[in-house]
C-alpha cells in the first residue's frame, strides 16, 4: 500500500465523492497541508507527527470558531480515515475543539423587504464587465426568496434546468452533490421564460450569464446583495446577524411555516416536505432554518387559543 502523503490525500478524497461528496473545502484545506508538508521535508503518511500537526495549525490562524474547528474535524476525518484503512495505527491529531460563543439568529425578510431589494436588483446599471446586470441579480435573488434556492444553485442553473410545460426547476449538484427538482408557479414560470428567452440557444447555456459563456459567480450577487441591503438601511433587531443573500432562504422557509400556520395546516406533517424541496437529507437540518419570528409567535398562541378553549369553557363556571 502507497503510504505517501500525497497519494492518502488523493485516495481519501476519491472516497469521500464517490460517496457523493463533493469535498471541495475540504479539498483545499487538505492540499494546504500537503504543501506546510512538503516545506518541512515530509513526504511520508508516517512522517505526520503531533507537534507537526499542531503548528499547521496554528499557521492558518481562524478568528471564529467555527471556524477553526472545521479546520481540525476536516484534519481528524482524513486521518481517521487512514486508521480504519489501516496506513496508520493512530491517529495523531490531537483535537482541542474551541468553545462557539453565542451565534445571532439569522435576518428574516418580509415580503415588503424583499419587493424593495428586487426592485433595487432591477434598477442596477450595466458596465463594462456585466451587461443586464439588473435582470440577473432580481432573477437570482427572487429564486432564493420564493424558491428557497442556495445562491450557488441559482447562479449554477442552465437553460435546459428550466422545464417550462411542467413548471419545474432542475437543480443539479446542490449541497453534498444532490439534485432535485422544484416545482414553481406561474409567477416564477414567467420570470424564467424570460431568462431563457434572453438567454442562449442551448439547453447546457447558462441562464444566468454576463457574459453568454460562464455562470454567475456567487460571490457577485453575494456583494451585490450586501451593497443593496447597506443602502436600503433596513433595521437589524438586537441579537440578529446583518442580512446577507443566504438570508433569503431562511426566510423563505420561515415564510412557507407561517403560511401554514395562517392557512389552519398542521406544520409537523409538512415539514418532511420542505425538506425534501429544499434539498435537505432530513428535516432536522431544515429546522435550521425555522427561526421564530413575532409572526410566528403570533400565529402559535391563536391555535394554542383555539385549542385550548374548549377547556376554559368547561372550567369557568
């Protein structure tokens, strides 16, 4: 068995995606490794020490906490890998976890907020370096908010993802390298049709493209969106993070809770739905996204009333 460094990496990442993972942060944080390796003369899976371990560590310097301690889970699942394949008899990271101070809860938008971020998307100006800028940015953003979609998934959509006569949405490669498929309504449908009119000819052309080549990347509308949202000057509440694009998708499903709520459905029953529709692999990672808000608040005590009134009629004399 090769116990190089090199070739462990290369094994333990072709494992990981022909599980279906697509690994690509953790790719780079592995290739990171190999280098700090390779500067301090070592080459053999073998030659990794503790104190080696230790001080690649303390080389890439992490402020948060979570932060930092992906870096370690993604060191401690490449070498215990290499343990249960047997190339080593131990692992030798010694793992200290850093303690997650409180986290925010993430920014919720109402219908109105958002109307105002998509009219804003669709006032931007072309320039030089993307022209149609603001259909594209209100096309990506009103799919993350009514569709729920992750902005990577939205900018990665192509022309033929886009089935017209059934209304629905083929999302390919989402998290973990899953694919779904969205349904939509015909408001969406409209908004589609006409990206893929103003787009190519071709079902694997981008439908979101500045240059009628290459996709969207992320990071674009990401920046757009923090810019659109400084200028509009929305109110953060104590405790919640600044919005940001992924907020979009929080609060769609936050949105689809409180519909059922208004609309007398029962949300336990629902929520394996949401999940599937969101990509999720259960609806535990769904419930992530379901922060309560006042409206939610509200509608909870209204059924809580309803249902316990009967009680209270029964108990007043």
């Amino acid at each position: 068995m090769n116990d190089a460094l090199t070739a462990a990496v290369g094994d333990f990442l072709a494992h990981k995606r022909a599980l279906g993972r697509k690994y690509l942060t953790e790719e780079a944080t592995l290739r990171l490794l190999l280098d700090f390796a390779a500067e301090h003369g070592v080459v053999g899976l073998r030659e990794l020490s503790g104190p080696l371990l230790e001080r690649f560590v303390a080389s890439r310097p992490r402020r948060r906490a979570r932060s930092f301690n992906h870096l370690v889970a993604v060191l401690g699942g490449f070498l215990d890998w290499t343990v249960v394949q047997g190339r080593l008899p131990a692992t030798p990271l010694r793992r200290v976890r850093r303690r997650e101070t409180y986290e925010r809860l993430p920014f919720i938008f109402d219908a109105t907020q958002v109307r105002r971020i998509l009219d804003a998307a669709s006032a931007l100006p072309d320039n030089p370096r993307g022209m149609g800028r603001g259909a594209i940015h209100h096309g990506i953003f009103a799919l993350c908010y009514g569709l729920g979609l992750r902005a990577g998934e939205a900018c990665g959509l192509r022309i033929g993802d886009v089935d017209a006569d059934r209304r629905l949405l083929v999302v390919r490669g989402g998290k973990f390298g899953k694919s779904r498929l969205v349904p939509h309504g015909p408001r969406m449908g409209e908004l589609l049709a006409a990206h893929v009119e103003r787009g190519g000819g071709h079902d694997q052309d981008p439908l979101f493209s500045f240059d009628g080549r290459r996709c969207v990347n992320p990071r674009t509308p990401s920046a757009v969106f923090h810019g659109l949202v400084g200028e509009l000057g929305f109110s953060v509440p104590d405790g919640v993070g600044a919005p940001r694009l992924h907020s979009l998708r929080h609060s769609f499903a936050v949105g689809c809770l409180l519909r059922w709520y208004r609309e007398g459905l029962d949300p336990t029953s629902r929520l394996y739905r949401l999940s599937t529709f969101m990509g999720h692999v259960s609806p535990l990672s769904t419930a992530v996204y379901l922060s309560i808000t006042p409206q939610l608040l509200d509608q909870g005590a209204r059924r809580f009333e309803a249902y316990a009134q009967p009680a209270w009629s029964e108990a007043t004399p």
